[in-house]
C-alpha cells in the first residue's frame, strides 16, 4: 500500500496468505471467520514512533489514542489525524484514477469504511467516484460524522459528495471511540476543559446528514452491543441492513426500512425522521447469550463476548462459520 511502501506504516503480511487460510480452516478452533487477524504476521507490530522504545522499527502514522495523551497535546493531535485523512485521501485517490473498466461499468459502486476507514468514507470527495456513488451510496460503520477528537474541526467532520447520494451509517450506543457513551474517547476529550468536539456529542451522523441537507440518508444506532465493531454482537441485524441497502440503495430509506420496524421483523425502532434522513435504534435477531471467544475460538478477540448464532445463513457463511 501507499502507507508502507513510503514508510508511514507497515505490519508485516502473512507471507502465503492462501496457504495459511487454508491451514487455520482446517481446524474448528482456529477457523479464519472468527479470527481477529487473517492478513497480518501475527508476530509483527506497528509500533508508534510517538512510543518511547528502541527494540522495534517505528512508523510515524501508527498510534493509539489515548484520552490522556490528546488531552497533553490536543493541538498536535488535531494536526496529527488530519495527517491520517490526507493519506487515505492519496490512497484513494490512486485507487479512483486507476480503476478498472468493470467496476467505472458497474451498475452499482459504493464506497465502504470502517472506523478510521468511516471516517474516509464520510469525508472524502472526489468527482469521478461521485459520479460512480449516485447508483450506489456511501456505507459509513464505526464512525459518527462529528466534530470530536479525530478531526481537527466541525469543517472537517462534514460528508463529502453529493445531497442525493444514499448513505447507511451503522455504529453502536456505546462505541467505545466515537458515541456519547460517557466512557468512550470521544465524550472524554470533548468535556474536558482542555479539550476539544463539539458538546454535547450525539455519537451518529444523524444531526450533520441532516445539517448538510442530505436526502437520501440512514442512520443505525446498535443497542445490543458495546463493541466498536459492530458484528461482535449485533451480526444479524447488520447482514440484514447491509443486504437490504445494497439491493436498493435509493429505496432503502422510505421502503427497505420498513421490513425492520413494527410489522416487519421488528428488529428496529424508529427515533427521529427529518426529509432527508431517518435515524433508528436496532437491537438485534435472535436472544441467544453471548459466548466468551474462549470457548468457541483460538483467534477471536479473547476479551470479547459474542453473539455465535446466525441467522439467515448463506452457503458461504455456513461452509466458514463452521456453524
């Protein structure tokens, strides 16, 4: 990537990733589905080059946040993660001016992102993709679309492209980066009298959708999970949004929602509607108790507790999940 090969990070790959999928899937304790890391060397590190140490390569774009550590240095901070923007913004950038024929053809183009990748994917603008989005949409997971300690202003927390594009932002009441969960990063750094955000935060992209005048937007606060990735124990519920948005990302809004809420599966529960946007609370399909990763898997998240049984399975999901 642009990131490693210009030494800005880099954690050292698997060496024969096919080859080691294969083993790990050969056993029900190391099956990959459930594995925290498929792609990367197990025993290499990013290390930060903020991190004092010497036993290690270190790379200026590996970090941690730490509530404590930005509220020292919030000034440098707020520069920092708007270095972290400007190189997913190069690295997309490449990625758009070297796009296959197939995909520029394809019916339906979305651009997808997940925490840091969320907030690329709410941010970034540019006008041969944007062309390519107004089929398909924006998918914005792990990230709340607002001003708090990973921009470096309200400017900078807005969502690029155009109002019509459709766009599903999934995160968790509780994220432990970006909601207004009392314990996340994001609420730590913005009540802070050193601090910085807006306040209060509200933890979605709701209230900057509906500022911008979006028009064709959704919103999913997750109730059953306190995990910032929000298939740990809300993977129903998520398959199930993603499907329907992707099928119909235009209708989605005013009539895929509607086999969510009362009268459908139920599943989700409408808050707030303005013209353009729709933000709702959705729990989860099925009541099974969740299961500590130690009892199931070598590979998962060991902290973790998660929500094993699926629902709605696919041949494919079936055949990895070992279910």
């Amino acid at each position: 990537s642009f990131a490693s090969s210009t030494g800005f990070r880099y954690k050292a790959p698997l060496k024969n990733l096919s080859s080691s999928l294969r083993e790990a899937n050969k056993r029900q304790q190391t099956l990959s589905f459930w594995c925290e890391n498929n792609v990367y060397d197990p025993t290499s590190t990013c290390t930060a080059a903020m991190q004092n140490q010497t036993s290690s390569p270190s790379y200026p774009l590996c970090y941690s946040s730490d509530p404590q550590a930005i509220l020292a240095h919030t000034a440098d901070w707020r520069r920092y993660y708007e270095r972290v923007f400007r190189l997913r913004q190069l690295e997309l950038d490449y990625v758009v001016a070297h796009l296959p024929e197939y995909i520029r053809q394809a019916p339906k183009v979305f651009l997808v992102g997940e925490s840091e990748g969320g907030m690329v994917a709410a941010r970034y603008i540019n006008p041969d993709l944007e062309k390519l989005l107004t089929s398909g949409g924006r998918i914005i997971l792990q990230w709340s679309c607002e001003w708090n300690y990973y921009t470096s202003c309200s400017e900078n927390a807005g969502v690029g492209g155009e109002n019509s594009t459709p766009i599903l932002n999934i995160i968790s009441a509780q994220d432990p980066y970006f909601s207004a969960f009392p314990d996340s990063i994001a609420y730590k750094v913005a009540q802070d009298s050193l601090g910085y955000g807006q306040w209060p935060l509200t933890g979605n992209c709701f209230a900057k959708l509906e500022g911008q005048g979006f028009e064709n937007a959704t919103v999913v606060v997750l109730s059953k999970t306190i995990y910032h990735g929000v298939t740990v124990n809300s993977a129903n519920v998520v398959r199930a949004l993603l499907k329907a948005f992707l099928a119909e990302p235009r209708a989605f809004k005013n009539v895929g929602l509607k086999n969510f809420e009362a009268g459908g599966n139920d599943l989700c529960t409408e808050l707030q509607r303005s013209q353009g946007v729709t933000l709702l609370t959705c729990g989860e399909l099925g009541d099974e108790d969740s299961v500590p990763a130690s009892e199931f898997s070598a590979c998962a998240y060991k902290s973790y507790e998660f929500h094993k049984e699926y629902y709605e399975y696919g041949t494919y999901e079936m055949c990895a999940s070992g279910i």
